[in-house]
C-alpha cells in the first residue's frame, strides 16, 4: 500500500535564468492531495553559470555532455547546501527538474543538464529526475509538465498562468485538463534590459516610459504560433528564430521595445483568458511583480486576476516537480497526453538511487 505523506525536495530552473528554485515540502493524501511548503529559496547564478545557460542552444552535442556533467556537480552542491543550511533530516526523494539545454519535441528531441545520476550519488538521496524525456518519446511535446499539478492541488481556479520565461496556461475543459505555452514573456523582456544594465524590468518601469510601435506589436501578434492548436509549447530556439530578428529589424529604443513587447504578451494572454466569462486566474511566476504588465492583462482582459502568497508565486514550479517525483514513486500518472499531446498518459521520469 502507498505512503499518504511524503517530505521531497522540489528543483526547478526554468529559461528565465533567475536562479534555482529549491522546495522541501510535504504532500499529503487523504481522498485529495495536499501539501505544505517548509522551506523555499532560489539561489542565483553566478556570472559564469548565467552566461554558459543563456547559450546553451549554440553548443555542440558534445560541449553540452561535457556541460551536463558539470552543471549535475553544481547542482548537487547547491542542493546540499539547502539541506544543510535548513537541516533538513527526512527526504523521501529529491525531485529535480534540471535546466532545458535543447527543446526540440518536432524532431524528437528535449534535453535537460543537471538530470544525471551522479546527483543521486552525490546527495546520497533518492532522485527523481529527467521527467520530459518519455513524453517525446511517447510523440507528446515533452512540455508543459506542471498541469498535473494545477489538477490536482489548485483544481479551484479556472485558469493557472505561470509567467516565467514564458507564459504558459492550464485549464479543466470537457472533462480533461489542457496546457500550452501562450508567448514569450521574461526571455525576451529581460534580453532587451539587459543591454541598459538591469537584470530585469522592476515592476515594469522602464517599459511603462516607452510608447508603442504598432507596426512592431502587429508582426508579433501575426507569427504563426498564436494560429497553431494546443499543445505546442516554445522553447528558447524559437524566439532567436522568430521573435529577435523580428525586434532587432525595426532598431528602435529599448524602452520602446520594452513597452511594445509588454503589450504584446498582455494581449496574447488576455485572447487567452477571455474565452470563459468572469474567470478567476491564478497567476503565478516572477511576471507577477511587473505590475505594469498585469495592470495591462487586467485592462484588456476584464477577468479576476488572484495573486497567491509569495511562497506560491514564486515557487510554484518547484513545488509541482516535487509533486511529479511523488506521483512517479507512486507509478501514478503525472504526464497528461491531453496536455502534452502524448499517445497516452503515462508516468514520465527516472529514479536514482545513490
């Protein structure tokens, strides 16, 4: 018979480059999942890991191993060190998401560093890891993976909208969970800070100084992603494919690309959540402090936006790989092919043992 509570750590870091999200949480079942969040904290990048990340997509297959090898050491080491720092004594697994190197479902093809064994040997813990592989495997977009998660721990809202590097949605519609990336959001907007020294907008004020440049807002709304029927999910690729050369064409001020590109991922968003009348959206993600963007998602949506607390907010991501690990150790379905658009559903991941 299957434990009711589990203690895990959650890892998550996701194409925005804020740092690795660490969660030791709890999850309960009785009848319905539950969980509490212990400890949370993101550790950032320093400069030399920041800038191997941020150009992952240019390496050769062979640079990358040679990567993974060392990004799976680091990893291990920053995880010991919130065990360490939290003291944390009972871990039924570490549960890791890894970092997307290459995101290719079209050709079969996704790769997550940090997923290797040695991290297992390395924590001396239980890892549970890898959990996009099978799904592309199984002809599913290997992406997104946290819907289950909105399923079963957050089934009361109508939409879940993550915004991270990208924003990504899920909702319960006709008996079945669905999921799908919508647009770009802190990849690009934090590209274009970047070159005035920022690492991000803060609350969205650079962006809320420049004006619009309809020509430009109108060929971002235009790409054929936007026409494409879920799932489809984006990946760092696409945006040096579609998104930058489209920008860079029109040469125009940062605070102008800034305010044109935040209009464009308030508009594809709010498409999104107006499609059921007086929704409540649960947004989650480091989006949520660019006030000024959900100001605009708000004004052209006119849908109940709720912010949860910080630990959610934040860590949400994180917390919901920790969940995926406990459902693989429970060989319970954590992947949606409804979702990912998979053969099947199927309970995706790999188990280490140290």
């Amino acid at each position: 018979m299957s434990k009711s509570k589990y203690s895990v750590i959650g890892v998550m870091s996701g194409t925005s480059l804020d740092g690795i999200d660490l969660v030791y949480a709890n999850f309960y079942y009785d009848e319905v999942w539950g969980f509490e969040i212990v400890y949370a904290e993101t550790i950032k990048y320093d400069a030399k890991w920041f800038n191997i990340l941020k150009r992952l997509v240019s390496f050769s297959f062979e640079e990358l191993k040679n990567i993974d090898a060392n990004y799976t050491e680091y990893l291990a080491n920053v995880i010991k060190g919130f065990i360490n720092k939290n003291q944390i004594k009972h871990i039924d697994a570490v549960c890791s998401h890894g970092h997307t190197a290459l995101h290719q479902p079209e050709n079969k093809l996704t790769y997550q560093i940090g997923n290797r064994p040695l991290l297992a040997k390395i924590l001396n813990e239980k890892v549970v890891c890898d959990f996009r592989v099978q799904d592309v495997e199984h002809g599913g977009q290997g992406a997104p993976l946290v819907p289950i998660g909105d399923e079963l721990l957050f089934s009361e809202y109508d939409f879940c909208l993550n915004l991270g590097g990208f924003a990504n949605i899920s909702m319960h519609l006709n008996n079945e969970r669905i999921a799908y990336d919508i647009c770009p959001v802190n990849i690009v907007m934090n590209h274009y800070v970047n070159k005035l020294g920022f690492d991000y907008d803060d609350r969205g004020g650079i962006a809320s100084t420049g004006t619009i440049n309809e020509n430009l807002l109108n060929q971002l709304n235009k790409l054929d992603f936007y026409k494409e029927n879920y799932p489809k999910s984006l990946g760092l690729e696409w945006v040096n494919r579609n998104v930058f050369p489209i920008i860079n064409n029109f040469q125009l001020e940062t605070k102008t690309v800034l305010r044109t590109f935040l209009e464009h991922i308030a508009y594809q968003i709010a498409s999104e959540i107006k499609k059921i009348e007086k929704a409540t959206v649960l947004i989650t993600g480091g989006g949520v402090y660019n006030t000024f963007l959900i100001e605009r998602i708000k004004h052209l949506s006119n849908t109940e936006i709720i912010i949860p607390s910080n630990n959610i907010v934040e860590f949400k991501e994180a917390l919901i790989f920790g969940f995926l690990g406990v459902l693989k150790i429970r060989n319970e379905v954590n992947c949606l092919k409804s979702v990912t658009g998979a053969s099947k559903d199927h309970s995706s991941g790999r188990i280490y043992l140290p």
